[in-house]
C-alpha cells in the first residue's frame, strides 16, 4: 500500500472522527455528558487543549488507514465492518477500565451509551478511511 494512500486514509479518518465527536458529543449530548460524567474531570470548552485533540483524533484516523493498509480490508463496508469491530473493541477496553478505576461516569448506562455511540462512529470512519484510501470492493 502506497504512503500516499495511507496518509490521505488517516487525515480523512482523523478529520472524519473529529467532526463526528463535536457532533455527537459537543451538540447532541451535550447535556446527557453534564448530567452523567463526571465534570471534576472535564476541562471547560474555552479550556481544552485543542492541538491535543486533534492529534488525538488523527491518531484514530492513522491507526484505522495502516490498519486497512495492511490488510485485505475492501470497499465503504468492509471498511466500515473492519472500523465497527476495532471501535468496539478500543472502546470496551478504554470505557470499562475507565468504569473500574475511576468516578468518570456517574452511572454505568452512560458507558453503555458511550460504547454504542464510539462503535457507531467507528463504523463511519472505517467506511470514510476505506473510501479516501480507495480501496474498492473485489
């Protein structure tokens, strides 16, 4: 797989994750956050490290686009089942250790939702990652 394919995957998948979570997170829940995390953890809008969450989100994008890379991952829905599968798993491991050691969910129902919400992101920037990467169906 070309550098090049991987490159336009990963800032495509990066981007794609990015606007995602201010749509979902930033708007759509906004207010199930405030009411169900722990807000002693969260830094306020005008006070977040926006460089780092950025590189946060190019990271996911990268890690799915060497990932697709790497593998015999083809077209918008093998991208897409590839992106459900790894989100779901990142995600299970982060949220349920997450739950374990620390007081950020208020209650277990929001790492439910939390799960649900990142695989179905997941799944869409595995099908953006495949579609920039152009690898089609065959």
């Amino acid at each position: 797989m070309k550098t090049s394919k991987i490159l336009l995957g990963g800032i495509a998948g990066g981007v794609a994750f990015f606007l995602l979570g201010w749509l979902i997170y930033g708007i759509l829940l906004m207010d199930y956050s405030a009411a169900n995390y722990n807000q002693c953890a969260m830094r306020p809008e005008e006070g977040m490290v926006w460089w780092a969450l950025i590189i946060s989100n190019l990271g996911y994008g990268f890690l799915f686009a060497t990932v697709f890379g790497w593998s015999n991952i083809r077209g918008i829905a093998g991208g897409a089942k590839a992106g459900g599968i790894i989100g779901i798993l990142v995600i299970l491991s982060i949220d349920l250790g997450m739950y374990s050691m620390t007081t950020t969910f208020s209650r277990f129902s929001a790492v439910i939702l939390d799960i649900f919400v990142y695989t179905v992101m997941s799944t869409i920037v595995g099908a953006v990652v495949a579609l920039a990467m152009g690898k089609k169906e065959g």
